[in-house]
C-alpha cells in the first residue's frame, strides 16, 4: 500500500482543490504540497495514460510489480558507489543539496492503488531526472524540468508550473529561459525515451554518461553556449 491516507473527493471537491492549489501554488511556488495536490486534481487522464504505457514496457511492468519506492532505506547505498556511476551522482545531487529522499508529501488524491503508484512514481523521480538532465534546482532549472515532465507525461499541473515560475523570472531570467533553457528543454524532452518505464534503482551501478546515452538523454548546456538542431 503506497502510504498515506488517501482522500476520495467528489467531482465539485476535486475542482476545489485544484483551483485552491492552482493559486497558493502561483503565489508561492515553494509549496510543495499544494503543487503535489494540483498534479494529482488535474492528472489523473495522465497518470492513466502513464500506467498503459508502463504495462506494455518490460522495465515498466517491473516497475509496476515491484513498486520500489525512492526512499533512503531503498537509495542509501547509492553514497557508497564510484564516482562515474548514476548512482554516485544522484546521491552527490541529493547531498550536495542537504535534500533527503524522504521529504516529497505522499499521493492523497488518486481512487486506485495503481494510479497511486504511478502518481508516487513520478514524484519520487524528479531528482533522478534532475541529475540525468543535470538541471539545477533554482527557478529556472526547475520550470525547465517542468517543461521536460509536460511532454513526457502531459501533466497539466507542469504546464500551470512553467507559466507560474516564469512570471516570477526577472527580465533576465525570462530571457535566459525563453532563449536558451526552453528550447533545450523542448528537445530534450522529445528526444528522450519514454523516462517513466525506466526502473533507475537497476541502473545506479552503471556509468552516467552511459546511461544518458542509452536513455537518449541530452544534458542542459552551460547558458550561452550554442543550440543546435537534433
């Protein structure tokens, strides 16, 4: 069982909720709760969506078998791999930010337990996409993974959170998003494989470049240098 109390909502509830989230989450985007709870209002198509296309991936039936969870009790040994592995990144990612797997508010809003775990899945994923994109976690690493999220898994709360992030840019930050992050992120984003069937906790072991390679993974550039066409 995925854990927290799950919450069922009726259908005037649910927008409630969503509308709720929307706003708090725009006047203050550093409430991960409150981003947690528009994703799930407004994804549950999505995370549909998700699941099928997990069942019908072999690593993404594992996934959905096993149910791993990103918590330390599961990633704690990623600290101790070599230096070139996924793993070892990810926990330099983690570390580096006094970030603890353990902080992401648990799923409240899905009907099923299968839905719950594909919306717990691709919360629990964001940092490993962070370090295989090597995003910073500022504003504008953050709305640029956002835009990455979108077209993987056409959640519409990412949508809400690139609009939301970018109207707090600074005229400098907009313009270092629009020009050089956003169609970056627009690449990258379709280039890579489908990032939800792919079960990371099997590949911690593995070289990083190697893996980005195989997951057709582009890196974010260093700001100003020049984008190419894929």
């Amino acid at each position: 069982m995925i854990g927290g109390a799950r919450v069922q909502l009726k259908g005037w509830q649910q927008a409630a909720v969503a509308v709720g989230s929307a706003v708090g989450a725009l006047l203050d985007p550093r409430r991960a709760d409150l981003i947690a709870a528009l994703g799930e209002t407004t994804g549950k198509p999505a995370f549909e969506r998700v699941l099928e296309r997990m069942k019908r991936s072999p690593e993404g039936r594992a996934v959905l078998l096993e149910r791993p969870r990103v918590i330390s009790a599961n990633v704690g040994h990623a600290w101790d791999l070599p230096p070139n592995t996924f793993g070892a990144a990810y926990a330099k990612f983690m570390g580096s930010r006094n970030f603890s797997p353990d902080d992401r508010p648990p799923v409240r809003f899905m009907e099923t337990e299968e839905i719950a775990y594909v919306a717990t899945r691709a919360r629990e994923v964001h940092d490993f996409w962070h370090t295989l994109f090597a995003l910073p976690t500022n504003l504008i690493g953050e709305s640029a993974l956002k835009v990455i999220e979108f077209e993987q898994m056409l959640l519409p709360m990412c949508a809400l959170s690139v609009v939301g992030g970018t109207a707090r840019f600074s005229d400098k930050q907009r313009k270092l998003f629009y020009q050089h992050y956003f169609p970056w992120a627009l690449r990258a984003g379709m280039r890579s494989t489908d990032l939800m069937c792919v079960y990371y906790e099997r590949h911690f072991d593995e070289d990083l470049e190697d893996l980005r390679r195989r997951l057709g993974i582009i890196p974010a550039p260093p700001p100003f240098a020049p984008q190419h066409a894929a």
